[in-house]
C-alpha cells in the first residue's frame, strides 16, 4: 500500500468499520511479483491487482465490483494502461466477469500454487 496508496482502497460500512479492501501497485508488465514480497515504488505504467478480500458477513453485496469500478475510474485519470492478476483459489471466472482474460503469456510464481492463473485487462 505504501508503494501506490492512490491504486489501494477501503470500503467502510456505516459505522466506518472495514469490510473490504483492493490493494494495487505499479509492477512490470509480463512478470508477476512473488507472494509475500515486500513491493517497492517503480515507474511503470502497468498495474498489479495483488488483493481483493470482503469480510464474509458482507460477501454477496457487491463490494467487489465497487471496489473494481472506482479502481478503473480512478486509473482513467492516470497513465496506466493495463492491469495483471494472478488468480488463486478457482476464481479466475469472477476475475473473468469484470473484463479480465487469461494470459498464458507469463506465468505466476509456484509459490500461489499449482491452480493460480495469470489475467490482464486493458484500460
């Protein structure tokens, strides 16, 4: 969050209380970082969708694509032009339904395990 705090959001309920969050950061195009590496400011203009999470009390209310649709108005008024993810846990259709496809043309780290899949999408 520190390396983009404008590409890092929070969702609040009404006692401000947070229920979601998407956390994003500038990274190399084609390549993915490692999980649990410290990520460090680079000037690119190609973004990495590293977290996406909803508290489970608050899962089925659309926060995801609240989160998602203000990450791409804000990118609009940036120079970024597409953004990567790695796909974990079989959600590569939920990435799929907000614009994303799969990309074979990298690979991500073994340490996401053997299911993770690599997704992009253009701004």
């Amino acid at each position: 969050m520190a390396a983009s705090p404008q590409t890092c959001f929070v969702c609040l309920d009404d006692q401000q209380h947070v229920i979601g969050y998407l956390i994003s950061h500038p990274y190399h195009k084609g390549s993915t970082p490692k999980l649990h590496e410290t990520s460090t400011v680079i000037d690119s203009i190609h973004l990495h969708l590293h977290d996406l999470a909803i508290i489970p009390t608050e899962q089925g209310q659309g926060i995801p694509k609240l989160l998602i649709d203000h990450l791409f108005s804000v990118l609009n008024t940036m120079n970024y032009q597409s953004v990567s993810l790695i796909s974990v846990q079989d959600s590569a259709k939920f990435w799929q339904k907000y614009g994303f496809i799969i990309d074979n043309s990298f690979s991500a780290p073994t340490s996401y395990g053997d299911s993770a899949v690599c997704l992009h999408r253009s701004i």
